[in-house]
C-alpha cells in the first residue's frame, strides 16, 4: 500500500514542474518506490530499527521524485536560444539514502555481488594429484 501520493511528489518536484512538463500519472512510479521502501523496511526490521510514518512517507515521495526525474531530467538552468541547459547536479535517491538511518536503502539500491575466495591451500603447499593416496 503506497504511503504517498501523487500531489506529493509533484510539490517536491518544485513549483511549476508539472504545470510546464505534464507530469502525467506518478502511480508506476508511485509503486516502484513503494516496493523499494517495503523491502528497506524489511532489512530495517532484520537490524532492529524501525522508521516513522512520516519518514516513511518522506523516503517513498523522494524515491517516486527519483524514480519520474530519471526519464525527465530537472533544469537548474534553461535557455531556448542556443537550446541549452544544465541538469540537477544532486538526485532525489541521494537524498533518501541519507535520510535513512538504517542504511538498507543504499545496500538495496547498489545491490549485492558475488565474490569468489579460495579456501584450499597455495599451489606450493598442495600435492600432485599422482602423489596422493
């Protein structure tokens, strides 16, 4: 159940945003951000720590904001003359992750890797296959 809506998110996209770039419907990205929260909340729970409503409210409309702001940049500068513009240096993600105090939102955001160790013992120190028993 989304915590956030989509008037929200598009009052945290700034005045005027949606009145020059039609915003359409926030919902998928809406869901999107809902799903992301319910797992953090999850790996929260596992550590012990829980978050507010209205932090969670707050991390579910900054991560909608994210999620609408990849396929439609912010301008921090616009100029139509030579067509030119400058993007939003910060992300509304980078936000969320310093919101939450849990960190699980960054671990989940980046995602695991797999990683490969040798257990056994250094090619000096093994036996030939020949030699063994």
């Amino acid at each position: 159940m989304a915590r956030t809506h989509s008037t929200a998110v598009q009052e945290l996209l700034g005045p005027g945003y949606c009145s020059t770039t039609p915003c359409g419907d926030m919902e998928r990205y809406i869901r999107h951000a809902t799903n992301m929260i319910d797992r953090m909340v999850t790996c929260a729970t596992s550590k012990g720590f829980t978050h507010t409503t209205a932090e969670l409210f707050d991390l579910e409309t900054l991560l909608a904001a994210h999620y609408y702001t990849i396929g439609d940049p912010l301008y921090v500068s616009r100029s139509t003359g030579a067509a030119s513009g400058s993007f939003q240096p910060r992300s509304y993600k980078e936000e969320a992750w310093e919101a939450d105090a849990s960190g699980c939102l960054r671990s989940l955001a980046k995602g695991g890797r797999a990683e490969i160790v040798w257990l056994g013992k250094k090619p000096s120190t093994q036996i030939d296959y020949v030699d063994r028993d």
